[in-house]
C-alpha cells in the first residue's frame, strides 16, 4: 500500500470511510492537509521551504469521530504519526510533561519505522546467517588443522614419521601446484557436508524446534544503570548519562541453554542489528520527521480556561499553550539524536468544547490552526450506519466474539434499528456520549448471552426488534437503573 500522502484526497477519504461514518468535513480537510505534504515535495526548491503546513482544528461533541479519524489516519500513513493528549501536558517550571516531549516522541515514531522498513529488507539475508549459526550449534565445526610450522619433521625423528607429515602437493599439466587432501580427510568431511544438509532440512521441517541449544547472548543493561534514567515525562534533551556508561563498559557476554525456536529469534535479532546502519537509520528518520511527521493533539479544550482567571488548577493550562506556540509555529527541539527543526511537522488538534470555545484559547494559538472543522452530532440513522456500515462495526465484533465459542448472532435489520433508537433517546435525556453510547446498550443487551456461552440453550441467537426491547425495556423506563447501567 503507498504512503498515505502519495494518495489523492478522494482515495484518502475513502480509506477513511470504510472505519468512520459520516462527518464528510472533517474527512476532506484532513485529506487535503495530508495530501499537501506530498504536493510540497513535488514543488520547486527555492519555494518549497515557504510553503507551511495548514494546521486544523477539529470541533465537535465527544462520541463523533474525532480520535477514530486520528487512529485510522495512523494506520494507514507510512509517514511518521503520533497521537497525543494535550491534557498530560505541563507548563515549563511544573511536575510533569513539557510539550518539546512530543517531537521527541516523534523522531522514536519515526526511527522504529525506518529500523522496521530496513529490517524487513534485510530479514531473509539475517535469516540465512541465523540458520548457519543454529547448523554450527548443531553439528561443531572440526578443530583447526595443525599449521604448516608443525607439520615440519623435526630432526632426528624417524621417516615414517615425517611422511606421515608430509602435506600431498598435485602439479598439473600446466605447473600448477594444489594441495591435496588424504583421501580419509576428504570422505570425512563430505561425511559432515551430508550430515549439515540432513539438519538443514530437518530445521525446515520444524522438527528440532524442542532440541535444547547452548548459545552466547549479550548481558542486558545493568539495573543500577537503569535507575539512572530521569523518571517518566521528566526526559529532557540532556545527555543520557546512563547511556554513555552503558558505552563505556565492557559488554559482558553470558551462555545461555535455550529451545531452538527461541535461539533462532536471539540470533535474527542479532543479524538485524549487523545489517541495519542504524546512523542511515536516523538521518532518514529525522528527514522524515521535519518533512512529512503529522502530530495529532487531542483533548485542546482541556487546556483552555476562562479569561482572566489565574488561581487554581488553571494557573498552567495557559502556559500550556504559550509552550505550544513555538513548536507549532517552527522551532528547533534537541533530542537525543540530534536537531529537529518543526517548521513543516503538521499538526491536527481536536476538542469536545462543551465546557470552553475556541476562542478561550489565547488569540496567537488560534492564529496557529487556521483550519476549522465542526463534527456533527450523530443520529439514529447515523448509529444505525455505524452498527452496519464499518468493517469493524460493533455488531460484528460480537459476532466474532461468539463464534469463539461456537455460537451464531445475528441482529436482524429492526433489531439494529431498534438499539439505535434506544442509544439515540438515552443520549438526549442524558449525556450525549455520541457512539460510545452503542458500547454500553451492546454490551447490557448480550451480558446473558455472553454469560452463558458456551451452554446457552441456543447456537443460533437472533436479536430482533421485539428481543431487543424485551431486554432494555425496564433498564430504559427506570430512571434510576439507567443512570448506573447506561
């Protein structure tokens, strides 16, 4: 499958749709910011640095896309993605994460990637290796043969002797010198070569996999050492010094008695790690990051405050967006593989806003997402297109979790119906949870079901209309029931 920038909007917004009903906006946006990146790389150089990425932020209730499209747009990129919530994040001077974290999270997005992509190009040659290796475990190779110095007779010793000594030379016709094995030497060792190719075949057909095998593996990071890490969202820039006496000590190697199949794993990984230039590794990292890296930040709204207000929990959530501003706007963040400029880095953030607007957020951040997108909220034909449409739709998830125990369900069309119609109505006389609002009527109406499985009396179970509000009937009419239960 190409990059996800390499595809036209349209086919973008179709991939899109396979997973997320409606919100056609929202969709189209996306598509063509992502579609953008690649556009910029087809440009001429001298413009190409000017051209800025158009940032969006997604507004819309809790419950309607707006993480889903986050999730699928990360499957479907070859491009590095990272997805992020801007409420773990902290004003510079405070406990926990500073917002420079997420680039640096990013480059690790990326540098797997690459690492993956180059293994996966070399795995078949690391494979090859790792099978020598495990043949050499297998059947050891023969001791040395004595060297030329030795083989000279000594005096005084007996002819027989140093006949026996003696190395066979062959002289061709041409004057041509080769050495020559004794006949003994050369039927044991073709002796051996049938014997490798017995256990090579053997390995193929997987029948050595139990067979224990002694092999060498490198000793795993000290434990003291590991406590030298900074703690977790306290990371910074600065030089790992845990790495660097990691550098410094000897590596320790340490034998190991382990089943074949898992030394054939230790020793693929170790292949990978000769074959793949991990300095080739980071440079194409890194260039991908600057240039095509898209970070997705959820939960906006939760750092937005009223106006004016400055006492409280709120005191870091401005700060939180004065230190979003530079790295959205294009700055340079050190990490530990060098420096990352965030210039071209797209940046797709997303909120509920029940509680604030988005103009609560300070006036140089809004500038810094031109794009505005409203998500809609959904309806019951929409819950109806989700039970139905996705090719992970909730009811085939249930389906499949069924058939594990060798039963059938099967929802019959005025049965979706009618559990739409019970999510649509919950939702307006409570919270509007959006589609979440499935997960809780699915899971109530099938907890019998799934209770009973695999000795429920029936192995083909069919919800229709009157089945389904049979079940919710009194869990909807209960005022008090339903606060707890849906």
């Amino acid at each position: 499958m190409p990059w996800l920038e390499e595809m036209p909007p349209r086919k973008i917004v179709a991939e899109l749709d396979r997973y997320i009903v409606g919100q056609e906006a929202a969709k189209k946006a996306v598509a063509i910011a992502v579609r953008n990146r690649w556009r910029r790389a087809q440009a001429p150089e001298e413009i190409r640095d000017e051209i800025m990425p158009n940032n969006i932020i997604m507004i819309g209730p809790t419950g309607v896309g707006k993480t889903e499209i986050a999730r699928r747009l990360a499957r479907l990129a070859g491009a590095p993605f990272l997805k992020v919530e801007a409420s773990k994040f902290t004003e510079v001077g405070y406990v926990g994460r500073d917002v420079e974290s997420m680039v640096r999270e990013l480059v690790d997005v990326s540098i797997n990637m690459v690492r993956s992509e180059r293994e996966d190009d070399v795995y078949s040659t690391a494979e090859q290796r790792a099978e020598e290796r495990l043949l050499d475990l297998l059947l050891p190779p023969l001791p040395a043969p004595p060297s030329a110095a030795a083989s000279i007779p000594v005096a005084g010793s007996g002819d027989q002797g140093a006949s026996a000594a003696r190395p066979l030379f062959v002289v061709s016709s041409k004057g041509d010198v080769e050495s020559k094995l004794p006949e003994a030497e050369t039927e044991a060792n073709e002796r051996r070569r049938r014997t490798r190719e017995k256990l090579r075949q053997q390995l193929k057909d997987g029948q050595l996999e139990e067979r224990d095998v002694e092999i060498e593996v490198q000793q795993q990071n000290f434990p003291m050492l590991e406590m030298m890490q900074p703690p977790q969202g306290m990371e910074g820039p600065d030089i790992n010094f845990g790495e660097m006496i990691q550098e410094l000590i000897p590596k320790k190697k340490k034998r190991r008695t382990v089943h074949l199949h898992e030394a054939r794993r230790i020793l693929i990984d170790e292949e990978l790690k000769k074959l793949v230039d991990m300095d080739d590794v980071v440079n194409e990292a890194l260039d991908r990051v600057e240039n095509h890296g898209v970070i997705f930040i959820d939960e906006i709204d939760k750092i937005t405050g009223q106006r004016g207000q400055s006492t409280g929990p709120d005191v870091s959530r401005e700060g939180v967006q004065r230190d979003l501003l530079p790295i959205v706007e294009g700055s340079t963040v050190q990490t530990r593989y060098g420096y990352v400029r965030t210039d071209h880095i797209l940046f797709i953030a997303a909120g509920a806003f029940h509680i604030a607007k988005p103009s609560d957020l300070i006036p140089e951040l809004q500038g810094r997402f031109p794009i505005r997108v409203e998500l809609s909220s959904l309806t019951e034909a929409d819950f109806v297109r989700i039970m139905t449409e996705p090719e992970n739709a909730l009811t085939k998830q249930y389906a499949a979790l069924c058939a594990s125990d060798g039963a059938t369900l099967e929802f019959t069309a005025d049965g979706v119906k009618e559990i739409a119609r019970i999510a649509a109505k919950v939702n307006e006389r409570m919270e509007n949870i959006g589609a979440r609002r499935l997960h809780t009527v699915l899971t109530t109406l099938l907890e019998d079901v799934l209770f009973e499985l695999p000795d429920y009396p029936s192995k083909h179970i069919v919800f229709d209309g009157p089945a389904v509000r049979e079940r919710l009937l009194r869990i909807v009419e209960d005022e008090d029931l339903r606060k707890y239960i849906l």
